[in-house]
C-alpha cells in the first residue's frame, strides 16, 4: 500500500448508514455514520488538547447528508444533527477502518465507565469545554471570538 491510503471508492449507503471505502489493494471499510460521528476529529468531539474530549451520546440514528471534498486529501461528512466541523483526512479514515473493532470497544467502555447510555441525548453543554462557557455566550460581533463562536473549528 502506498504511504498515503486515498481510497479508490467511497460509497454512502444511506438505507444502511455505512460510508464504505474501497482501496486499490481490495481493502473495504464499512464504517456506520454513528462511529464515524463518535469519532469525529473536530474539536467538538476531540477538544483542544488530552482529557478535553467529549463523549457522544444519542447518535445511533445521524444520517451524513452529504460529504464535501476537502483539498485532495480528506472529505468533511455533513451530519444529519447539524456536525459539519470534522475534516477526516485519508489516513484517518483508513485508521478508523483498520482499528474499527477495537476502537468501538473503548467507546461503549467509556459510554460504561461515564454511565450513560449510547443512546442517550447529549447532556446540555456547561462549563469551559468546547462550545461552552462565557466565550460561547459572547455574540461573536462583540470580538469574543473562542470555542462556540466557530473560529476554532467548533459549533454549539
């Protein structure tokens, strides 16, 4: 395989809610929109550093609307629930297929070590995580600029 995984094909099946990647050495991921939502490599999912990121709840029914390409290397998924910020480049994508098993294992460990349910909607934002806190509040006329207002990437 060649150092950068573009794939060949990249097929959404919306009855089925798969994005399937298909690569010039017959690799083929199936990746269900809810995985790839949960593991999506915004900010809003991922945070600005370790220990920020946020673990998605009630995205088992997210459709992706549409994908827009991003350079040549990568695709931003437009999410039924309104995520639009996730650029999943080439090698993520591949990442997310070839460690697909073992990375749905640790999210329904967290999903059990927090508690809740994958099921679950998304707990009202608070505090100072991404999205949230007075940068968020601040309209983005007055210059607050920050997490919530979009400049960084994120949307509330």
């Amino acid at each position: 395989m060649a150092d950068l995984p573009i794939p060949q094909s990249i097929t959404l099946h919306g009855a089925s809610r798969l994005l399937e990647l298909g690569y010039a050495d017959g690799v083929v991921h199936r990746l269900p929109f809810e995985f790839l939502r949960v593991h999506s490599p915004s900010a809003e999912v991922q945070g600005h550093g370790p220990g920020q990121e946020v673990l998605q709840t009630g995205k088992r029914e997210v459709d992706i609307n549409a994908l827009e390409p991003v350079g040549h290397y990568a695709i931003k998924p437009i999410f039924s629930d309104g995520h639009e910020s996730g650029i999943f480049t080439w090698t993520y994508l591949h990442e997310l297929g070839s460690k697909q098993e073992a990375l749905w294992a640790d999210y329904l460990a967290r999903l059990a070590a927090a508690g809740v349910d994958r099921d679950q909607p998304m707990a009202a934002k608070a505090g100072g995580s991404c999205g949230t806190g007075a940068a968020a509040a601040a309209p983005a006329e007055s210059g607050g600029g920050g997490c919530g207002s979009g400049s960084c990437g994120c949307k509330s």
